[in-house]
C-alpha cells in the first residue's frame, strides 16, 4: 500500500469482541443530562465525550473541581451510582449530594440515549484519568454513524465494492470523521489497475465540479502506481494523473489530510522535493492521531534529513503501538517490515548502502529474484487504523466553554 492507508475496527461492551461506544451527535443529550442549574452548589464546567466514556467537570466550592465520568452500565468498575444506561466513576473525592444530583437528572433525561457497538475491544478500557478537552469536529448524526459502521462490516467481510459504495454515499452527506479515510481504504484494497484508473478519470472529467470523484480518481491512479505499476516510467505518469485530479479537490477537501499526503508523496515520487516537503508538513496537523503521516514524511526527508526520517518512523511505530493498545488491530508482518526499514535507515546514517526503492519499489525486485512488496501493500492495516481513529474522534468529542453553556 502506499504511504497512507489505515483501517477502522469498531466495539461493544455486552456482546462478544465487542465494547459499547458512544455515537456522534449526542452533545445536545449530554448537555440536558449534565447542565443547567446548579447541583447541590457545583456548576458544571463542560465535558468531554472519549469513546466509550462521557468525563463531566464540575466546580464546587471555593474552586474545587470535581470530574464525574459516564460510562456504559456494564462498565461498572469503581461506580458509585448507576441509571438504566450509566455506572457513574468518580475522578477523585466527589460529594454525596453532587453524586445523587447528577444521578436524578441523568435518570430523568436518559431515555433518547443509545450506545452503538463497535469492534476493537481495547477501546473499552477507560482512560485512568480525565482526557484533556479537544475542540468538537462535525458531528455525525445518528444515521451517519449507523452508516458508518455498516460499511466497516462490509469492509471487514472484505467486500471491498460493497464498502466502497457505502462509503461514497456516506461522503456525498459528510466527508468527515474518517469518511474519506475508508473511501481510500476501499479503493486500495479492491487493488485498482489501470481499467479502475480508466473508469475514474472518466468519471471525474464527465463531471469535473464533483470534488469527490476528483479524489476518488486521483486515489485510484495514486494506489495503481504504488501496487502494480510495472515500471517507473508507468508509476511517474500515474503519480502525475494522481497530482491533477488531488489538485481539483481543493480547497473544499483541505480539512482532510490524506489530500495533503497523496499530494506530497506523488510529488516526492516525481523528484519534486520542495513541493513534497510543503505539502506533507500541511498534512501534520491535521492528522493528529495518524500515524501515516509521519511514515510519509519519514520517506519524504529519507535523503534530505535522515535524522528526521529516522525519528518519523519511530514516531510512527510509537503511535502504532498505542492505538494498538487502545484495540486498534496490527497486522505484525507489516509493522517488522517497517521496523526492518528502520533499521536500514539507521544503518544507512552510518554509511551502509541501502536499498534505492525502500519505500517504493516495483512489484518484482532484480535484487535475488525477490518479490519486494510495498511495505503498506496490505490497506487493511490502513483501515483498521482508520476505523479505529474514526470511533475515537469521528465528531464525538465535546468541549463546552462557559460562555457557550450560558448561551
């Protein structure tokens, strides 16, 4: 696969493999459930919605902040009060009387709430303290995030075209939280060759004020040249289509950082070093919780500044490892393979010869009669890591300030 390509991975608490997740587009809900008046003297302060987990602050006497975390009922450890929906978790010393007043109000207002299962089953352990505030994303509605997880299940049933057509659907709604990650995703795992790249185009010139056929066209010829391009010249013209149509989705797609990848990496492949290393330093903020980014960029900088390379790829497999943690499955042959580049890189600091197509090769190395497949040959490490991000940040964070909670 090329230099970015992640999976999703869902969950669900009650059901085998599976933990219970919060769906976007519940921060009206939690508002009602935890705002409003004071309860037995404490103000609520905001919240922060984290996966699984709803972590309200409240402000008590002479200043004392007290964070009440909401989690599915089953998840009860460490509880002290639960509704039909809630085991309520204290951060540290919480009042009696603040406890039963949060409980009394969830209870009242809980009824429209709904959990969603999803698969990564470490995504279900709570964080051991409160997560920091981060800002809302667009949220899904509940009919989105529905949609969402049925193409992760089309796409785990490795029903690639299936997934693929959900995922646009989804993407002509909302192109957010992870959308246009999985419409990737099914495209470089269905292995698109050049007819794919054929049917695109077209698609793309026959309407070219669609800013999703224009991805999805640059995608396809991106992937073709990466997987199964035979030579360099076939991979340089198809990185150059990848460049014209990415360039038609801005700037309605800029929020998206897999735009700012592809990009950069084309031009990288294309010997545009100054173009390549401007664009992926665009994509770094973007993809906060993405740990292709830095894989890219590793192989961006890998002449330029090696150190810097070297540090990409770590920063990289550090990442891999915590999402891996968090439930997001790892496909191990994959991540030995990256840290074999790693040490080739290391080794080439230090004056040893390295391979000249490390992060590109053609899909049959001279070198020994070898096969050398694309490290990221397999997208569904990419989906995995995809979905799961997607769980994570897909417009369910919330962070109210208090003008806002006054409003």
């Amino acid at each position: 696969m090329a230099c970015a390509t992640l999976l999703p991975a869902g969950t669900a608490h009650a059901e085998a493999g599976f933990v219970k997740v919060i769906p976007p587009g519940t921060e009206p809900l939690v508002v009602q459930m935890l705002g409003g008046e004071p309860v037995a003297g404490c103000h609520f302060r905001g919240a922060t919605i984290d996966r699984t987990v709803v972590q309200a602050r409240y402000e008590c006497a002479a200043g004392a902040a007290t964070v009440l975390e909401l989690r599915h009922v089953s998840a009860d450890a460490g509880a002290v009060a639960r509704t039909a929906k809630f085991a309520i978790v204290p951060h540290g010393p919480a009042a009696p009387a603040l406890v039963e007043g949060v409980t009394a109000r969830i209870r009242e207002r809980e009824g429209p709430w709904r959990w969603l299962s999803a698969e990564a089953p470490g995504l279900g352990t709570p964080p051991a303290v409160p997560t920091a505030p981060t800002m809302p994303s667009p949220a899904f509605s509940t009919e989105e995030a529905d949609a969402f997880l049925a193409g992760v299940r089309l796409f785990n049933a490795r029903r690639y075209a299936e997934a693929r057509a959900a995922f646009l659907e989804l993407a002509r709604k909302t192109p957010h939280n992870g959308v246009l990650g999985m419409v990737v995703a099914s495209v470089a795992s269905g292995s698109p060759d050049g007819v794919a790249v054929g049917r695109a185009t077209a698609a793309a010139e026959a309407a070219p004020g669609d800013t999703l056929l224009q991805f999805v066209a640059g995608v396809t010829a991106h992937y073709h040249g990466h997987q199964s391009a035979p030579t360099r010249a076939a991979k340089a013209e198809l990185y150059r289509t990848a460049l014209k149509y990415l360039e038609r989705t801005r700037p309605a797609y800029d929020f998206e950082p897999r735009v700012y990848v592809y990009l950069a990496v084309s031009h990288f492949r294309l010997g545009h070093q100054a173009e390549a290393e401007k664009l992926i330093e665009q994509a770094i903020p973007l993809a906060t919780n993405d740990p292709d980014v830095y894989y890219c960029r590793a192989e961006i900088l890998q002449r330029v500044d090696p150190a810097r390379a070297v540090a990409d790829i770590e920063t990289y497999l550090s990442m891999v490892a915590r999402l891996h943690s968090q439930g997001v499955p790892v496909i191990e042959s994959k991540h030995a393979r990256v840290r074999a580049m790693l040490a080739e890189l290391k080794a080439a600091q230090r004056g040893a010869a390295r391979s000249l197509d490390l992060f590109d090769p053609l899909p049959q190395s001279q070198s020994n009669g070898a096969a050398l497949l694309p490290v990221f040959r397999s997208p569904r490490s990419f989906a995995l890591l995809v979905v799961g991000m997607a769980v994570g940040f897909g417009g369910a964070w919330l962070v109210l300030s208090r003008r806002r909670r006054r409003a």
